[in-house]
C-alpha cells in the first residue's frame, strides 16, 4: 500500500480503479524527410481517419445535441476537404516538409491570413481550423487520446488539471472521484465534483509518475489522502467511514422540503450555483428554493463557434421551466481568468485572472453581450430570471452594463418581441474596489452576490488555482472577515438583497457568522444545500449575532478559527 497526500477539496470517499487521463501536446519539428512518398501516404491516411472521426462525432453530437450543434463536425470535415489546404500541404511535403510539419505550416498561414480581418466568422473559422489541424496532426504522429465521454467502467480519473471542457464531455455515472497535480479549493475541478457530489483530491504531485492506471485506490476527499492498493485494515477502516458518511447523507434528506429557517424563526434562502442545464436536476433534487449562480460561460466552452441566440434562450427557458417560478440568477458571460472559450479566439495573457475577463470582454464585444441578454430577457418570460453581472470593479462598468441591458430591451420592444422587462439586475461582487464602494454599487443595482472566491484571490494576492499557494487562500484572513461584513452591510443599508455565490457560502464553519452579519441567501454546490440549510436551521439568531460581533473584533486568523469554531 502506499500513501499519497493531497488536499481534499469535495467530501466523500472513492473505492474504485484509477483511469490516467492525459493530454498530449505534441511538438512539432521540421525533420529531414528521405521518403517523400511515404510522407504523403501517412497525410493521406491521417486524412482518411480524421474524416472518419469527425463523422462519428457528428453521429453522436446529432443523437445527443441535436443535428445544428453537430454542425459544427460537418464544417471541420469541409475544411479538411478545402483544396487549397489539401494541396497546400502536399506541395510542402513534395517539397521537403515532414507531414505534421506541412500542416502545422500550412494550418499557421491560414490563420495569419485570417486574423488580419475583424470579422466574427472569420474568428470563429480560425478555431475551426486550429481544432482540425491538431486533429490531424496527432493521427499522423499516432497519437491517440482518451475522452471522458468513452468512459464506460467505474474508475477514478486521475489528470494533471481538469478543464471545463474535460469534464463537460464527460461520462459522469461512471466517475466516482477525481485527483490531480494541480488546483485548489475553488478551482474548475473542485467545483464540478461538488455539483455532482463526488470526492476530490488537488495538488497530488508528480501525478503521471504515482499512478500506472488500472490499480485499486481509495480516494479520501476530507482530507486528501489518497490509498494506492490499500491493504485490508485501510480498506475496512474506510468502509466503516464511507457507511457513516452516507448515513449522515441520508439524515439531511428530511431538509430537502423545508424551509430555511432558525430556530426563532428568521428566514433564510439556501440556492444553489450550476454550469449548465444538465445539472438543474442536481438543484430540485437538493429542494433548492432558487438558482444562486448560473455560470453561463460552460456554454460557450467546449465549442469552436459561438452559441447563437436561439440556442441560448432554449437553454435558459428550460432552466426557468425546470426550476418553475423559483428565481434563477443568470450570470452574463465569466469568460477568461482559467476558463477558455475557444470560439472568442483570446490570446494568451501574462495574468488571466487581472487581464482581458467576464464584464470586461462584453463591454468590449457587445455583440456578443447583446445575444446573450437578448436570449436572457426572451427566456425571462417562462420563469423567474435574474441577471447578474460578474467581475464589475466600478460603477462606471455597471451603469454601462446597464445601459447595454436597456438598449436591447428597446430593441426588443421595438420587435415587438415578448420578453422580461422588469428582471431583476444584480452584480457579483468579488473585486476588491467593488467591495470598497458597495455602498455606492447598492444605489445602482437590484442585489449582490458575493464571489468569494475570487474576493479572497484578490483581496489577499493568492492564485486561487495554485496549489502552491492554498496554504495562503485564508478566509479566516480578518480582512476578508471585515470586508464581507461591510459589503452587506451595505448591501441591506440600500435595502437589497445580499447572497453569497462563493465556495465559502456552503463552509459550514462561516454559516452561523454570514447569518449573523444579515446575509440573505446562500448559493452553493447543489451537494451542500441540505447540509447548509440544517446547519442554518439548527442556529438561533441570538447566538449568530453574538457570533458575527465577536469574530469583528478578532485580531488574527486564528482567533476567527476559533470564534468560528469555537464560538470563542
Ligand atoms: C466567485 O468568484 O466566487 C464565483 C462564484 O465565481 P467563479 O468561481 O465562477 O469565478
Ligand atoms: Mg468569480
């Protein structure tokens, strides 16, 4: 047996084989070519298979997404069918250049040319053609990679980093638990496994050295230990924890109809955050009385073009129906930062957290910041929509967000189109000059809801994806402890609501606390609403005030810790 140490980021624990999943980037080399033939043949059958390929997913994508967003396999299979790239790469190998070389070269051209227009097509053709040559180029170098999709035993996915788009294809009956090298708490990885309510392990080093695949782990995702072919007493003891930990599991079911309400009566709201319309199930499985957080930026990853209006407003109609008239708070595009859209074609950036991100790329392209509010307010008419504007900094930003939000609703009355005039507008806070002018921020908007995870991240300078760090990422930091109290004291002196869409809304050690300080609801992972709706249901008011008053006065971390904890 042998013992690894992570840290646990989503509870629960795993028993299950391990499936390594690893990405290949290939480098690409100009290497002598003696048999130009043979190059040729290994580019056409390269061409051949990848064609084959791309039908199949075609295939799949039609039965699962409906043949428009399959579409976009018949328009990769076009272009590996475009005779100037098919010849241009033949006449590179004819002259001299190894096969993958030729594309790489020829695939390079095309998108020098093509970034020279500022066209939205031609930006989203250059993903296209990056997506088909790295297809093509691995099937020439032999290269063949796993999918998360094609999973179809129970295993355990060890990886370096999980990507929103690793785990959007993903198989997620079969998986059971994940680790990888890197990541924290509030990372992608940690965040979906607690949607879905599966352990997770981050920062597990030298990841591709530890594990062979196939072998028997026990994956502990409360503290982070990893178990590689456990013996029988570690096994046993983690039965036993496993068993308890369902057991508890089962007890909080009784919470899933109730109310959210202290002892003495005063009324809170538990909702939960998703990434997508497919974990809506996960929302009214939990009984959450709304959608906290709709991170909408999912469905713009994972896909070379960008989702039309059309396709937006049938997602966020289905959420609102699913989620009858209980509010869902839509969250405007979150790109950048550790999230990529391929189809927006964002360059590379020195500090994507503090560069080109969320509010600041929609200010900038209103195109697509005007599809996606027109989808929004079209969809606002088959529910309870809210939305809510990420990463604002200033107030600036927020009333040119606004004033963008009131341009489309002309337009949309100018159409005669039926759409939510009246939405609720909101903004997260989680910059750290907005926190500083909430006051001000509160005249302009209709709510709040704090994105600690960010907060934290700025407000302390910790990189809240590296593992290296995690040690810093301190919410018991008593400035983070200041900061939340003043943003909602600000928040309810104006007289709007105040939420919490962060990791730290479903800590069970800050519930009594943020209860304490007036905040209105909490938006946490689907897993966490009935654990915090009882915790929440079990204080008094009283003791959280007292709580609240005391931590205000803590003079370090630790001292928070043990108010928190302690309630001394
Ligand atoms: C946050 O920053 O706390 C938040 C909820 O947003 P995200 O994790 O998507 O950045
Ligand atoms: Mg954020």
């Amino acid at each position: 047996m042998l013992k690894l140490n992570g840290i646990g980021v989503s509870e629960g624990i795993a028993f299950s084989k391990v499936f390594i999943y690893k990405k290949e980037n290939p480098e690409i080399v100009k290497k002598a070519v003696k048999d130009t033939e043979a190059e040729l043949t290994k580019f056409k059958s390269a061409l051949d298979e990848s064609e084959e390929q791309l039908d199949l997913l075609y295939k799949k994508a039609c039965e699962e997404l409906g043949e428009e967003d399959a579409g976009i396999f018949t328009a990769h299979k076009m272009f590996l069918e475009d005779p100037e790239f098919v010849l241009g790469i033949r006449e590179n190998i004819n002259s001299g250049d190894n096969a993958e070389f030729a594309v790489k070269k020829v695939a390079d051209s095309f998108i020098e040319s093509f970034s020279l227009i500022d066209d939205e097509y031609i930006r989203e053709r250059i993903a296209d053609i990056k997506d088909v040559s790295e297809r093509l180029i691995k099937n020439i170098m032999g290269i063949k990679e796993k999918s998360l999709s094609d999973i179809e035993e129970e295993c355990i996915i060890a990886a370096y980093d999980l990507t929103p788009s690793d785990t959007a294809a993903m198989n997620k009956e079969k998986i059971k638990g994940f680790i990888t090298q890197i990541g924290g708490k509030t990372s992608h990885t940690s965040i979906i496994a607690k949607t879905i309510g599966i352990p997770a392990v981050v920062g597990v080093d030298d990841i591709f050295k530890r594990f062979k695949g196939g072998e028997n782990i026990i994956l502990d995702g409360f503290s982070g230990s990893v178990f590689i072919s456990p013996d029988e007493d570690t096994a046993v003891k983690y039965m036993e924890i496993s068993v308890n930990y369902n057991n508890e599991k089962n007890k909080l079911k009784k919470y899933t109809e109730r109310e959210t309400v202290t002892s003495d009566g005063k009324k809170y709201k538990v909702f939960a955050n998703i990434a997508n319309h497919h974990d809506v199930s996960y929302v009214t499985e939990n009984g959450a009385e709304g959608i906290g957080l709709f991170r909408t930026e999912f469905i713009f990853m994972d896909r070379s073009s960008l989702p039309t209006e059309d396709e937006q407003f049938e997602i966020y109609k289905s959420v609102l129906e699913s989620m009858a008239e209980k509010p869902v708070i839509i969250r405007t595009l979150d790109i950048g930062g550790d999230k990529e859209a391929q189809a927006l074609n964002l360059s590379k950036e020195a500090n994507p957290f503090m560069g080109y991100r969320a509010i600041r790329i929609c200010l900038d392209r209103k195109d697509i910041f005007k599809t996606q509010l027109r989808a929004i307010l079209r969809a606002g008419v088959y529910g309870n929509a809210e939305i809510m504007f990420p990463m604002i900094s200033s107030v600036e930003e927020l009333l040119k967000a606004k004033d963008v939000l009131n341009e489309v609703k002309n337009e949309l009355k100018s159409e005669n189109a039926e759409f939510s005039e009246n939405i609720k507008t909101g903004i997260m806070i989680e910059v750290p000059s907005a926190a500083l002018i909430s006051d001000i921020l509160a005249k302009n908007c209709d709510f709040f809801s704090i994105g600690t995870n960010d907060l934290i991240q700025y407000f302390t300078a910790v990189d809240r994806t590296n593992e290296k760090v995690q040690d810093l990422y301190n919410p018991y930091n008593p400035a983070i402890i200041r900061i939340l109290n003043y943003i909602i004291f600000n928040g309810l002196k104006a007289g709007i609501t105040v939420g919490m869409c962060g990791e730290l809304a479903s800590d069970e050690n800050f519930t009594d606390m943020l209860c304490g300080f007036g905040l209105n609801e909490f938006s946490v992972n689907p897993s966490s609403v009935l654990k915090t709706r009882r915790n929440i249901c079990l204080s008094n008011s009283k003791d959280n005030e007292k709580k609240a008053s005391d931590v205000l006065k803590a003079q370090s971390s630790d001292e928070v810790k043990n108010i928190l904890k302690n309630g001394m």
